[in-house]
C-alpha cells in the first residue's frame, strides 16, 4: 500500500515576520500619541503606553511562538507515525496500522483517539468539529486495510 501523510495545522492569518512589522507599527503609533501628551504635561500617559505595548507584546509573543504548531501524520506499511509540534517541541508517536484503533469522537467531543499496544495518542486539535468526524472516518477506512492483511 501507498504511504498517506495528512498534515493538521493552525489556521494562521498572519506570518511571525507580518506579526512583528504590526507590532512596530502599532508601538510607533501608541508612542507618538503618548509623546504628544508628555509634551502637553500628561506624563502618566507614556506609563500606560509603556505598560500597553508590553501586554501586546507578551500576547504576540505566545501567537508567535505557536503560530507553527501542528499534527503530522504518516501511514505506511511498517507504522503509523504521529508527530505533535507544539511551541517549537516535537513529541513523535510510532503505532502499528494493523493494531490501531482510532476512536472516532461523539458530537461536543474534543479529540481523536488513536490506540495500540497499550499507546494513546489524541489528535485533531486544529480540526473543526465536523472536520475531525470526517478525519477520523477517512483514517479508520484507511487503516482498515492494514488490518485485512493480518
């Protein structure tokens, strides 16, 4: 059989590189008002420009760092291979298809369970509700035939 990869990521609308030029417009921004009220002799403003800008850079900060996350998975003849990137840290799952059993999530259910041997792994966080049922139907018809060649 065929190796079938499937690859699920955020949907980001913004690149880390577009996210930092935004930023850098939108202190510029903040500064030059705040700037304007200092010269007026409303000081205090420039403190809660200050204190803005480093909650907007904190929140980009996390956004940046998992713009990149995913679920990478591989099915071949010899495995099932799951990885997860999260925040820049992979984690790598190697299942047999003959032997995995995928869970197939009821409605308000959050994850795909895939079993084997003894290993759980969950997948489908990037997916929509609908999308993850459907995900897990085409991998569970997928791995069905793996199972008939034992």
């Amino acid at each position: 059989m065929a190796t079938r990869e499937w690859v699920l990521k955020k949907n980001c609308s913004i690149s880390p590189k577009q996210l930092a030029q935004a930023y850098a417009a939108l202190c510029m921004a903040s500064f030059l008002v705040a700037a304007y009220f200092v010269m007026h002799g409303a000081w205090v403003v420039m403190v809660f420009a200050l204190l803005e800008m480093s909650a907007v850079a904190a929140a980009f900060l996390y956004f940046g760092r998992h713009a990149t996350d995913r679920e990478c998975i591989s099915l071949s003849e010899a495995e099932l291979l799951v990885e997860l990137v999260q925040a820049e840290q992979s984690l790598s799952f190697r299942l047999d298809p003959r032997r995995t059993r995928v869970a197939i999530p009821e409605p308000r259910q959050r994850l795909i369970r895939l079993e084997a041997n003894g290993e759980r792994v969950d997948v489908g966080r990037y997916l929509t509700e609908r999308k993850r049922q459907e995900f897990a139907k085409e991998l569970n018809r997928e791995l069905a035939g793996y199972r008939l060649q034992t």
